[in-house]
C-alpha cells in the first residue's frame, strides 16, 4: 500500500476559491429543481389520478419517458435541444437547472401519486359533502396530508437529486465535484481533492438522511 | 430542421460506420450492466443477509457497508476506483477500467440490493427462523432452506427495478473513457453534429434494454411465484 497524500495544499483560500463555488451551485440546482420538482410532480400527479384519460395519458407519457431514460442523457438532450429551440446558446448551468426540475418532477411526481392514494378516500367524500369545490378539497384536505405523509421519502428523494447533480459534470457545470478536480488538478493533486470530495459528499448525505430518519420518527402520523 | 438518418452509414474514420459503432457501443453498456448486476447482486445479497443475523459484528458490517456506499455519488465513488485505488494498491495499476466500473457500479448497487435483502426478509414472520431453529437446523441452514427461498421470490419486484437502474447507471462509465452508449452518443453528436438522430437513436437502444430486462423479470417472476402470495395462486 502507498500511501503519500499530502493534504496541505487544501487551505481555506483554496477551499473558498475552487469548492465554494461549486459547492453553491449545486445547493442551488438541489434546492431549485426539489422546489420546481415537487410543484410540477405535484400537478402531474394530480393529472394522473383525475380520471379524465387527455389529462392521464400525457402525463403518464411524460412520467414514464423520462424514468426509463438515463439523467446523463436527459442532461445530454436538454443541453442539445434548449438552444435549438430559443435560437440561442444556454449556459451549461442554466440548462442543468431547467433539466433537473424536468427531470425530477418525473421522480417526484410517482411520490406524491402515493401520497394522494394514502389519504383515505372517505375524506374526500367528507369534502365534498360539506359543499368543498375539487380544488379546495384538494388544497384544503387532501395535499397537506399527502405532504406530511410524503415529506421523508420526498427529503430522501432529494438527497439522491443532490448526488445526482455530480452528473452535471457531463455537459461541464461547474458544480461541487468538478470544484475539486480543479483544484486537484492546479495543485496536481487529483488522488487527495478526489477522497476529500467523497468525504464531503458523504458527509452531507449521511447527516441528511439522518436527520430524514429523525424527522421520519416525528412526524408519522399513528391512525 | 431535416432528418438526416444517413450519419448512421457514414463512416467513422476508423473503418467502421457509425451504425457498427454504435452497437458496439451498446454492447459495452450491457457488459458493464450485466457484469455489474453479478457483482451487486452476489455482494448485496450477503451484506443483506449479514444486516438480519443476530451477531452485532455482522450488522455493523453490513450496515457501515450500506451507508458509505449509499451516500456517495455514483460518479464520485468511479473516481476513486479509477484515480484513487489504483496510486494507492500499485497492484491495481494494471487492471483494465472497465473492471474498474464494473466493480464501481456494483458496489454501490450492492448497497441498494443489501437494502432490499435485508427488508425482504424482515417481512417473514420471525416464527419460520424460530421453527427452522427448533427443527435442529443450524443457523445457515435455516437461511439456505427457509427464509432464503422465500425471501428471494419476495424482493424480485424491487431487483427488476434495480437491475433497470443498473442500466440507467452505466451511463456514468463515460467519465472514464469506456465507449458504452452515453460516450457514443456525446462522441458522435461532436463528429456529425447530427445530434438529434445519434441521441434518438441511443435513447431507443437504453428503452429495449430496460424494456428487456422487465421482461425477463416479469418472466421468472412469473416462473418462481409462490403459490396463495399475492399475485401468485395458481
């Protein structure tokens, strides 16, 4: 075994100049494509459970295309397609921010379809019989239990959207990942700047799913 | 815009058409996949089943397994098998990177299939490990003839859909320079700028893999279900 790191060259100024940049665009593109996600997985999944077959076909084609494509080649296509179809080049961080929200409201939107079924269906009748409209019954009634019911596997899902920004690396964001390998490269240190970052990736995922679990045990509701 | 599905006849410069090239490419991805499936399935199998003995060395180990292996990014976890191991095992300087990705994608799919093990086999009652002990069987017997038959039929719903991530997951062997269908597809779109049919074209090939794949699952579902569990009773 060889072991010869030298992990000196990472001081603060190097962190703050290489990580935290990337390090902040990929909180962005989390946070951003989980609240875009969650919004559009929403209305597709209400889509999918209104019964009306022009509103569930679409969105099932949607949901389905797009969980049996790989997300490099989703980033891939979007990274393609978006200037084709504004007429002019996007940014490569710009265009993983509108992919992840696409791309993840596919994810979101299966979690959220349970989380509506889990709400027992005499509520919804309940609903209706004290004179609730669908969309009140819906926004008053059924969502908020769907949420709380949802919220772990919603963070959970999540937490996976944060390692999957590394993919972004496809189309040459700059986001946490690719932060270290320039430093590790200007520093010719890939070997340390590559263990560092899966300490750090680690790090944050592990405390997140932990806290997950917390939040898990807090807020099941017992019926 | 205009269609342009000749690109694919076009040749490559090397020889071959891009057409060849492609399949090619396509039988990377499902080495890499299926490879990778071996190995998850037989490492995540064990730490599974470790995570249900009642030895706390055993649980531990397959537990700190699960969450390192969970809670890296896949594509992070390739760069420390293809930069990392190898300057530090000089032994591994050698090995080929598609090995490298192989073992990459399988161990963190071990993870997720430790996981489902695990889940699998806490749904049996605890009564058949208590009989099966009872009966005189050891330990392992217990796992080899009562609950691992059982517990294995129950977890192959969530296996297909790992086995058609796995798929999906190959993809990230672009990264480092193995030619499956996402380094085609971005290589061929650089070369033709015919993008849109290279992509159409590689996005159809990962759909009839997947597609496949669920298949055949459904298959020797269908073949090992038990009968009087759901779904099953014939």
């Amino acid at each position: 075994m060889n072991l010869n790191l030298d992990f000196s060259f990472l001081n603060w100024g190097v962190v703050s100049s290489f990580v935290a940049k990337g390090l902040i665009f990929s909180v962005q593109l989390t946070v951003i494509a989980m609240i875009g996600g969650i919004a559009l997985g929403t209305v597709l999944a209400l889509m999918r459970l209104s019964g009306k077959k022009w509103l569930v076909a679409p969105a099932a084609f949607y949901v389905n295309t797009l969980r049996s494509i790989p997300l490099v080649m989703v980033i891939l296509w979007f990274f393609l397609l978006i200037p084709l179809l504004i007429g002019r080049p996007m940014g490569a961080e710009l265009s993983a921010i509108i992919t992840f929200t696409v791309f993840e409201a596919a994810y979101y939107s299966e979690i959220m379809r349970a989380g509506i079924q889990s709400v027992p269906k005499g509520q919804v009748y309940a609903g209706y019989a004290v004179g609730m409209t669908y969309p009140q019954c819906m926004q008053l009634v059924v969502l908020p239990q769907a949420f709380r019911n949802m919220l772990p596997v919603l963070l959970t899902q999540t937490i996976i959207l944060f390692q999957d920004t590394s993919l972004v690396y496809a189309i040459g964001a700059y986001d946490l990942l690719k932060g270290f390998e320039v430093a590790g490269k200007n520093f010719n240190r890939p070997v340390e700047t590559y263990l560092v970052a899966a300490v750090v990736y680690f790090v944050i995922c592990f405390s997140l799913s932990m806290l997950v679990r917390r939040l898990q045990k807090k807020i099941a509701i017992i019926r | 815009m205009t269609w342009d599905w000749q690109v694919f006849l076009q040749d490559t410069g090397g020889g071959q058409t891009y057409l060849n090239w492609m399949l090619s490419a396509w039988g990377w991805t499902l080495s890499v996949a299926v490879c990778a499936l071996v190995v998850a399935l037989s490492v995540g199998s064990l730490m599974g089943i470790l995570r249900t003995t009642p030895n706390k060395w055993f649980v531990a180990l397959g537990n700190c397994w699960t969450e390192l292996f969970r809670n890296i990014p896949l594509l992070v976890q390739l760069f420390l098998w293809y930069h990392v191991i190898p300057s530090m095992f000089l032994v591994l300087r050698g090995v080929p990177s598609f090995v490298l990705v192989v073992l990459a994608l399988g161990f963190f799919t071990s993870a997720r299939i430790a996981e489902q093990v695990k889940a699998g086999i806490q749904t049996l009652p605890k009564g058949q490990t208590y009989a099966g002990l009872a009966m005189g069987l050891t330990l392992p017997q217990t796992y080899r003839y009562v609950i691992l038959p059982m517990a294995f039929r129950i977890v192959i719903p969530p296996l297909t859909s790992e086995s058609m991530n796995i798929i999906k997951n190959s993809s990230v062997a672009f990264a480092v320079s193995i030619t499956e269908l996402t380094m085609f597809a971005m290589q061929a779109q650089e070369e033709t700028s015919r993008g849109i049919e290279i992509y159409l074209a590689v996005t159809a090939l990962y759909f009839v893999s997947a597609f496949s794949v669920n298949r055949l699952a459904l298959f020797i579902e269908n073949r090992v279900q038990v009968p009087g569990m759901i779904g099953g009773g014939k």
